[in-house]
C-alpha cells in the first residue's frame, strides 16, 4: 500500500510517498520481543519551495495524483488547528505567512485526492517518527526538539502526540538569562524565550557571524548550551519523557550534545532521580535516529494512523 507524506514548512514542502507493508501500522503498539518489522520505505520525494497557497499545493497534488495512495499524512508549520471538532480543523491559523493564514490544508487534500488525510504540527510530526521507527521507538513518552530557525518541541505523551487548547509551543518557554548575555533576543511577544534567545538567527545576531562561522568560539556555544538545557530540563520535569531528542540546524554542532546533557543534570540536580538522567544521559538526550528523515517519516505515520481510524474494520489496530 502506498501512503504519501508532507513536511509542511514555510520555505519548502517536502513531499514524499511511501511504500507501506501491513505489518508497519503495527509499528509502535505494544509488540513481542523480536517483532520488529520496519515495514516503510520511502519510495519517491519531492521539494516544492512555498509560494502562494495556490500554486504550490497545486503543485503538491498534481505530484500525489500521480501516485495511488490510499491515506497521506501532514506535519505543518503552525499554529494550525488540531480540534476535530472545530470548524477550522485541519486549517493553518494566524501564519504572518503571506496567504497561508487559515489555509485548508485537510480539506484541500482531501478533496483533491479523495483519500483520508492525518494532520499535525510538523514537530509532533517528527516526534511521532522518532517514536514510531526512531531514538525513541517503543517509549510511551517523548520529546522532539528542533533549534534552527525557530524552536519547536513535538510532545508524545501516554502514547499519544499532545494537543491540548490549541498545541504545545515549547519553543516559546521563558528562561533566565546568562549573566552575560546582553542580546536582546529576537522574539517579537517575548524577552526571554528559548527562540528568542537560542534559534540559529539569534546566535547570529548576537555575535555577529553566522553559526558555522563560529564553531570555534567556546563562549558561544556555552551560552546556547546554558539556554537550551534550562528548556530540556524544564520539559523533563514537566513531561517526564523516556527519550529527549534534540535536533535542527544548531544541534549540528556535535559539541552541544554532551555540554546540554552535563548543563541538565547540574540544572535539575540530582532532583530526578532515574538512571537515564543521572548515569545515561548520553543515551537520553540524543540525536534522532531517523537521520534528516523523523518528519517525512513522521507524516506517512500520520497518514497511516488516519487510513487506520476511517475504516470501518480496523485490521492493524491495536
Ligand atoms: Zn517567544
């Protein structure tokens, strides 16, 4: 069976469709030890750079018409609506994207192809990919965060991506200054943010050079590494996840990755006492293991999870 798939993102969508096999959609359930069927293969992609609403999800469609796929997943850049039972479910919302604000990206493609089409923020998108196939495959509980041009985090919790009033915007949590730091941050509704003060444009801004120019400036990356792991601790004692997989642009810089873990467990102090905080840390807070892959991945799950929920017989339900 094929699924399509869209990482929905203010510069680009990257479309894709995959090669589904049944035993995928079990993927993620509770499973016998040595079940471990991957089951998806990405057959195809495609990038469409985002223009106005028109053209490019024209573009979009006339690619998955070309396809026979039976459900397509999307993980959207937001805010966007995520209530069911709302009138503007499935719509972008207040984007200042030229033209995308209230798009109808459910319903668009659903009218277009015909097909059952799952949706979500593009960051629970890529949790759900991590989870389902990924660093953090099997926990009940996850994170996803992404520090690149923005902040995004993408919550699973109890077994299920979290929503809420309208979703979790982890990117936007207050945090308190380095003594040091007197940049002004770059969040338009907040001083302090984890955006406003940690994205790879605020690190340019505040230094003066963009990030890769700066790979060598230890005082750099120990203010980034002092921001992002008052977030991650933050997220650890609010959402207790089993896994903490932290990526995006600036996460590329590998020597973040253990001063985030050390800065976190001075940061939460002994607080949390489990192993994977105190003595596995390294295995805790990780990269993802879907490579550049946890959101195109993680919207051909949501397309499977929304074949799964419109049929009437539920064969790979669990
Ligand atoms: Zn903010």
């Amino acid at each position: 069976m094929l699924i399509g798939g869209i990482e929905a993102g203010g510069t680009k969508m990257v479309c894709a469709v995959a090669e589904v096999r049944a035993e995928a959609f079990l993927e993620g359930c509770q499973k016998e030890e040595g079940e471990n069927a991957e089951g998806v293969r990405l057959l195809d992609r495609i990038s469409i750079p985002t223009g106005q609403p028109e053209e490019t999800l024209a573009e979009m469609i006339a690619y998955f018409k070309k396809w026979e796929i039976q459900a397509l997943g999307i993980g959207c850049f937001g805010p966007v609506d995520l209530n069911r039972r709302s009138e503007t479910y499935g719509h972008i919302t207040s984007t200042p994207k030229p033209g995308w604000a209230y798009c109808d990206m459910v319903g668009t493609f659903e009218k277009a192809l015909g097909i059952p089409v799952g949706f979500d923020t593009d960051v629970n998108g890529a949790a759900l990919g991590e989870v389902t196939w990924g660093a953090a495959k099997g926990c009940g509980s996850a994170l996803y965060i992404t520090i690149g041009t923005g902040v995004g985090v993408g919550v699973y919790v109890n077994g299920g991506l979290l929503h809420g009033l309208v979703h979790p915007e982890g990117g936007h949590v207050l945090l308190a200054r380095h003594p040091k730091d007197t940049y002004k941050g770059r969040c338009p509704f907040h001083e302090n943010c984890m955006e406003g003060l940690a994205s790879g444009p605020a690190v340019e801004e505040r230094w003066g050079d963009k990030a890769y120019n700066l790979a060598d400036r230890q005082e750099v990356w120990e203010m980034e590494a002092y921001y992002i792991a008052q977030a991650v601790a933050d997220y650890i004692l609010c959402y207790s996840p089993e896994k903490v997989v932290l990526w995006g642009g600036i996460m590329h810089v590998e020597r973040l990755f253990p001063m985030v873990r050390g800065k976190v467990q001075e940061l939460l102090n002994g607080y949390v006492r489990h192993p994977m905080v105190e003595e596995r840390i390294d295995d805790y807070i990780v990269p993802p293991a879907l490579g550049e892959d946890p959101g195109i991945l993680g919207a051909v799950r949501l397309g499977m999870l929304e074949y799964d929920r419109t049929r009437s017989e539920r064969p790979w339900h669990c």
